[in-house]
C-alpha cells in the first residue's frame, strides 16, 4: 500500500494513463468476440482497447454489452441473410426479355442530343433500353490495384424486375437539352460533390439541394443534411423530412463516393435502391435521376485500393440497372470530366476527387443537356 | 513506416521498450536503446534499415580514423578520413534528393537528411577535436540510430546530450517531465496539427483561383499554424522520450512566433537545424565577421542550402532566397528601427512568415502565383468565387486556429508547463492522452476518415 502511495505521489501522470487504460483494456478484449465481434482486431499491433474506441465512434458503448446481448445476435443473423441474398441473386432468373418497346417521342421543342457515345462506353444495365434515354456507363482502364472485398462477381445480376417502380414497361423518354428552368421543381441529394455542385455550381437559387459531406448510402437517412431552398435559404434537415413536405418534379441523386470503401457493390445498390424506393413513396409523380459516380483521377484510381475507377465503374453499372427510362433515368457526367482512359482529368480536380470550383459548370452543363422531357 | 503518434508504437513498442529498458542494469541500457532502435526503424522498412545500417558503420570506421588519439592535440586530425566522411554523407544525401525529385520510384529513406547531418556534425567535431573521449562502437550507433530522433529530429548534437556519461541513469523527475512533453506533444500532433492539416486540403479541393481573398488568408495562417503545431509536436515526443530514456531536453522550438523579426523567427524554428547551418556552414564560410558583402554572401549561401535541404522543387530555393533577402533586410536596412520599435519585428514576423510558408507549401510556380493573386487580389480576379468561403471554414476551424494561436504565445505554454506537476493539469493531460488516442485508432480503422466527402 506504501507501495502504491508513493509510485501515485511520484509518478502521478504515469499512475493516470495507466489506471485509465486498464478497464478501456479489459472491456475491449472481454468484448472481442462479443461486443466488438464485427471489428477486425490485430492483437500484434493494435490494443484491446482500440476495440472500445472504435465502438464509441459507431456509437457502440461499453455499457451496451450488459443490456442487448440479444439484439447483437439478432443482427448476425440478419448479416448472415444478407450474405445469403447476395450468393442467392446469382442463381436468380435471367431477365426476362422486354417486349417489343414502345418508343415514345419526347416533346418536339426538346432539341434531341444523343452524345456521341465514347468508346469505351457501354451500354451497361440499361440494355433493354433504347439508345439515347439513359447515358451508358463509361468504362475506365483498370489499373490492378482495386481490392476484390469492394467489388462483386462479374455475373452478379442486378434488377430484373418485371414489374414494380424499376421495371422497363416499354414506354421510354429520350434525354436532350433544357435550359435552367428545367431545375426550378428539382432536387439534388448528394454528398460533398452536390455541396460543392450547390456552392460553386449555377443552379443555387434555382434548384434546392439537400447534401451533406461524408455522407453515403447506409447513413443518409439517419443523418441531418443542410437543406438549401430554391431562394437559396437553408437549413438542417432529414431527407424525409424534405420529401414529405416538399413537391418536386425532378429528384437528382449522386452518391457513392463515401462508401467505396465500403461493403461490396451488391450491398451497395441494394441500399441505393431503397433509398430509391423511398423516395418514390414520398414524390410519385418525380422524374428520378441516377447520377453515376463521377470517377477520380488516374493518381487516385491507379494506387487506392478502393477509391478507384474500377470500384465505381462497377457500382455506376449496378445502379444503372434501376433506371426505366420511363421515370427513372441513369445520367453520366463522366464524358463531360473525364480523359480517355476514363480518369477524371486532373487539371480540373484539386484533390483527384472533387471538381475543382471553376470546373463545376461542366457538371451544369452535362445536367442541362441530359434531361429528360415527359410530354402530355 | 512507424510513428510516435500510431497504436503500434503508444501501445506495443514504447511500453514494451521501456520495460526491458528498465529492467536492465545502467550500463547495458545502451545496448537495449540500439536494438529497439534497429527494429523500430526496421518497421518502416527492411531496406531502409539497411542503409541506415551501412552508413551507421561507415561512419564509425572513418570517425576512429578521424579522431586523434592524442588529447593535447599534437597529432592532427586524420584529413584524408575526414573528407572521405564528408563526401560520402553529404554525396549520398545530394544523391538521394535529386533522384527521389525526379523519380517518382526512389523513396528518400525515413529520417535521411536526419540522420546523415548528425553524422556530418559527429564527423565535423571529431575532426575539430570537440569530441574529446574516443567514442566507442556503442556510443556512435545508439547516436546515429536512436529511434527517438532518427525519423525527424530535432538533429541532436554528440556534446548535448550527455553522450559523454556512458551510464544512463534516469531521475523520477526527469522521467515525469519526459512523459509529460510526450503527451503534450502527442495532442498538439493529433488534436491540431492534423485537423488544421484539412483546412489546407479544403483550400486546394476548391482549386486556388476560385478561393475568396479572406479564405486564402486564412489557409496562409492555418498552414503557419498547422506546420508549427506538427513540428513542434513531433520535437516535444522525441525530447519527452528522450529525457525519459536518460537524455537532456532537446530544445528545438521556442515561440518562434513570437519572435521580434524574421531572423530571431529562425533562431527559435527548428533551432537544431539553424544551429548546425550556423556551425557548420555559416560559420566556417566566415560567418559575418569578414565584412558585409561576405555576410551577405554567406546568408544567401546558407539559406538556399536550407531551401535545398527541405526539397529540391523550385519554390524552396524561392522559399530560401526571400528568407536570406528578409534577414539581410532587417540586418542591414531595419536594424535600428526594429530595436527601437520591437513591434515593427513581431510585424515581420506576423505578416512576411506566412507568406514565406505558402511558398513553402505549393511546389507549382503557376499554382503559387495564383494563390499570390488570390492573397493580393489587386493583382488578378478569381474564378467562380464564392464569397461565403470564409466564413463557412472558419465556422468549422476556428477551435483548433484559436487554440493553435494561444499555443504561440509564451504565456499559455509556461503556464501549462509550470503547474505540470498539479493534478488537474494532469487530468487535462490524461484527457488529452485519450482524446487523442481516440482520433489515432479512427483514422487508422479507416484512414479515409480525414477524407470524408
């Protein structure tokens, strides 16, 4: 006890650290295979109680380890369905073929522009659809450095659905240009790259737009986003919020960037397709537009194992599928950024990832000359 | 690569080190701070170690030759050894940067231009015969290698240090007293220096030419700042680990900021490097003792060699060249003025340091110049500004600016460290300590954090 007293008295800020860690160390490796089961944990080089940290920034607490032991396994169980799901859409039926499709004409006044489709374009999930009513998915070089955890199996089928919100009905718009009116009923949701569109793009004033760096598809309608009206007013929001007590005739949405990093593509769009759904359920009668995530820079995509062109070109082809080209529409900004390998070009990117602010007008531009007019 | 401010290192290495440290009798203790230093710097690369390795030897060879046994002095200096020092440690040093500047394949090693100018100076002071015991195998490799300084300084010096006691004792206070600079370093590293370190990347994310004349202002003050709170944080870990280990203090940063002109700023900023420029260039040149076009000379000599040692892109010679002009400036035009107005000097310091630093910052010419214009907008006009940028930062950023800011002041730092042994600065610490253990394990469990979109 001496002891004690005088290693406290002479080594006061020692005694501190070392007291605080022992129950931070002993929490996280008790939890290691309960609590914090889902984190990786690399004892060698990492601290038990970096677990607790970990947790603490998920909003994990220690204390939760004694009140839901229940609810963790509930949720297992639930990841262990969504792995099943994954495996089980491989063996789903082939998309059944559409019939005939019934080419509807876009307005006259709507000058038709169908961009000279790049050539290393393809025609990606919107096969069933006819040329010029959504953008193909443009390709990008591979550079070999994507990690496959990010990615799905080539054959992964996505939307095959016959009927419902995403099905191809054979009733189809073609995309030409407007002018900015176009985008004074609509609505951009979006991460850091829609702020930076609303911010230093043209539409401000004219379009609103509710976005919010980091944002991504698993934590977008958890979080508050900042909300700018069409006068250019703005405040904190929920994206339900917005939805349910606004109208808009056209929902633009670009996400994606924020969870390269995450999940594998399948988990990606499926939350990209329910967040779809949502927002079909609050505005029926919206035009819904599927931006594609615009590509990084040949720095970026050829040494980030995640944040690379070879990830995004594979989520844009997944998204892509959601489209009908009746009132949910896929447009690709890339043509208007990007090189020929596909990598954004880097003199318009600070960063590799984010336009620069005197290069947004290109993203203006690509919008104002794919939009999608509904006649009568 | 193994840093101060990694889990690996707080919750493995150091500990574990300090243990065996202890545990071991006085006079082996060197022994056990030259094998930690080998793997710890091995972690950032086996190759790196190697290099590291044969230099270590080489220059303890060269060195026995250098140093003249006879300690009256009678028998000169080995000169042959000593040039052949010099040319290897300087020409591995020159080689190094100009390769790894034109390609992007060659890596300069962690800590190079650390290390090869301690062993410059270990060289240059046997050769003077300052060092006056012959050092002993042991001795040169734990110098060169000891991993608190090995990978960014501060550039320790044979005599400093108590590198002449061979037994390496650590007193209660000392030990109390290293951890406590290591801990306030560590938060200075983590919980400003990195968040400020945004700011920047925001301003180069909107591009320069489209950044409002305020915000470019700002990002000049935030990367002062960032750069300080970085490096004086990394220096206060190493000198906290060392006098823990048994080493005096290291005194490389003393309030540069509030420094009375440019050239007391570089007598206070990374004190250990300007000292040795001082030593073994300037003075050696002949100092400013040989008229005033010598000293001229000299200060411009010295200064782009600074600008050299920092990287070999253009805008560090520009970066050198202005600080040489400004010290010439306030030496021979605003001398008196200064020392009779002090304010005309903090005014220096204030307005002409973060501009020198924003030349530091951008290596492109046409990148810096727009900043230039974008800081002097008299100059040229932006491109789709947008004149609420300032504010929207500075709503985010203004936290670690203001605390950064007080920081620079010598009273808030002496107070802090004057009532170090009080318990509720303690608390602070140990809150510290956690906060920025917080932040550590976030960005390494995902270290795309920072980059949040």
């Amino acid at each position: 006890m001496r002891f004690l007293q005088m290693l406290w008295r002479r080594y006061t800020l020692l005694c501190t650290l070392v007291i605080t860690s022992l129950p931070l160390i002993i929490i996280g490796w008790a939890g290691r295979s309960g609590l914090y089961s889902e984190y990786e944990f690399t004892p060698l080089t990492e601290p038990g109680l970096a677990l607790v940290m970990e947790g603490i920034h998920d909003g994990v607490f220690p204390w939760q380890s004694l009140i839901r032991p229940k609810e963790a396994e509930e949720t297992d169980a639930a990841a262990a369905e969504e792995i099943a799901a994954v495996s089980s859409t491989e063996e789903a039926a082939s998309e059944s073929g559409n019939p005939a499709a019934e080419y509807t004409e876009a307005e006259d006044s709507v000058v038709e522009k169908v961009e000279t489709i790049p050539s290393n374009a393809i025609r990606g999930g919107t096969d069933a659809i006819p040329e010029g009513v959504c953008n193909p998915v443009l390709q990008a070089e591979d550079y070999d450095v994507v990690n496959v955890a990010f990615l799905s199996p080539d054959d992964t089928e996505y939307n095959t659905d016959t009927e419902g919100i995403f099905a191809k009905n054979g009733i189809y718009f073609k995309l030409g240009s407007v002018d900015p009116s176009y985008f004074s009923d609509a609505l951009f949701i979006g991460d850091s790259r829609t702020v930076g569109l609303c911010e230093y793009g043209s539409l401000k004033g004219n379009a609103a737009f509710l976005a919010k760096e980091s944002i991504n598809v698993y934590n977008i309608l958890d979080k508050e986003l900042w909300f700018t009206d069409n006068d250019g007013e703005g405040w904190d929001a929920t994206v339900e919020e917005i939805l349910s007590e606004h109208t808009f005739g056209k929902v633009y949405v670009a996400l994606g960037v924020n969870e390269l990093g995450i999940g594998n593509t399948y988990m990606f769009y499926e939350k990209y397709r329910e967040i779809l759904e949502m927002i079909r359920e609050y505005q029926p009668d919206a035009l819904i537009y599927i931006q594609g995530i615009m590509h990084v820079s040949y720095e970026k995509s050829s040494s980030d194992s995640c944040r690379n062109n070879t990830v995004i070109c594979q989520r844009n082809y997944a998204i892509s599928t959601l489209a009908n080209g009746r009132d949910i529409y896929y447009i690709d900004m890339n043509p208007y950024v990007c090189d020929a390998d596909g990598d954004l070009i880097s003199d318009l990117s600070g960063d590799g990832i984010h336009l620069k602010a005197s290069a947004y007008e290109r993203w203006d531009r690509s919008l104002m000359e794919n939009a999608a007019v509904i006649g009568e | 690569m193994i840093l101060f401010n990694s889990l690996a290192f707080l919750f493995r290495f150091f500990p574990i080190f300090l243990i065996i440290y202890f545990l071991t009798p006085a006079r082996f203790r060197e022994v056990v701070l030259f094998f930690g230093s080998i793997i710890f710097y091995a972690m950032g690369g086996l190759r790196m170690a190697m290099g590291l390795t044969v230099l270590t030897i080489i220059n303890y060879i060269l060195g026995q030759m250098v140093f003249s046994a006879d300690k009256g002095g009678v028998k000169p200096a080995n000169k042959r050894a000593f040039y052949a020092a010099i040319a290897i440690d300087a020409g591995s040093l020159i080689l190094f940067k100009v390769l790894s500047g034109l390609s992007d394949k060659v890596v300069l090693p962690l800590g190079f231009s650390f290390y090869l100018f301690k062993m410059i100076s270990y060289q240059a002071d046997l050769f003077r015969g300052e060092i006056t015991r012959r050092p002993d195998i042991i001795d040169t490799v734990v110098y060169f290698t000891m991993f608190p300084q090995v990978t960014q300084g501060p550039i320790m010096r044979w005599n400093n240090v108590g590198f002449e006691k061979r037994e390496r004792t650590v007193s209660v206070k000392a030990f109390n007293d290293g951890l406590f600079f290591f801990v306030l370093g560590l938060g200075m590293k983590v919980l400003l220096a990195d968040p400020l370190s945004l700011l920047w990347y925001e301003i180069e994310k909107i591009g320069f030419e489209s950044i409002s004349t305020p915000l470019a202002w700002m990002g000049a003050i935030d990367f002062s700042l960032r750069l300080y709170m970085d490096f004086w944080g990394y220096s206060l870990m190493a000198a906290g680990i060392g006098m823990m280990l048994g080493f005096h203090f290291v005194v490389n940063f003393v309030h540069p900021y509030w420094a009375c002109g440019v050239a007391e700023f570089y007598r206070r900023w990374h004190a250990t490097l300007g000292a040795w420029f001082r030593d073994y260039i300037y003075i050696p040149l002949g100092g400013s003792r040989k008229g005033n076009l010598t000293t001229i000379r000299n200060l411009i000599i010295v200064w782009m060699l600074t600008g050299l040692w920092h990287g070999i892109t253009p805008n560090f010679l520009i970066w050198g060249g202005v600080l040489a002009l400004l010290i010439i400036w306030e030496k021979f035009v605003v001398d008196g003025l200064i020392s009779s107005f002090p304010i005309i000097g903090h005014l220096h310091v204030w307005f002409f340091i973060p501009l020198t630093w924003v030349i530091f910052a951008i290596p492109d010419l046409k990148d810096l110049l727009i900043y230039f214009e974008r800081l002097f907008p008299f100059f040229g006009s932006g491109v789709n500004v947008n004149t609420g940028d300032f504010m929207k930062q500075l709503l985010i950023y203004w936290p670690f600016l203001l605390v950064s800011i007080l920081l620079c002041t010598p009273h808030w730092y002496r107070l802090i460290v004057r009532n170090r042994k009080k318990l509720p600065v303690i608390l602070i610490l140990t809150a510290v300590f956690w906060f920025s253990v917080y932040r550590i394990t976030i960005s390494e469990s995902n270290p795309f954090m920072y980059f949040s979109f």
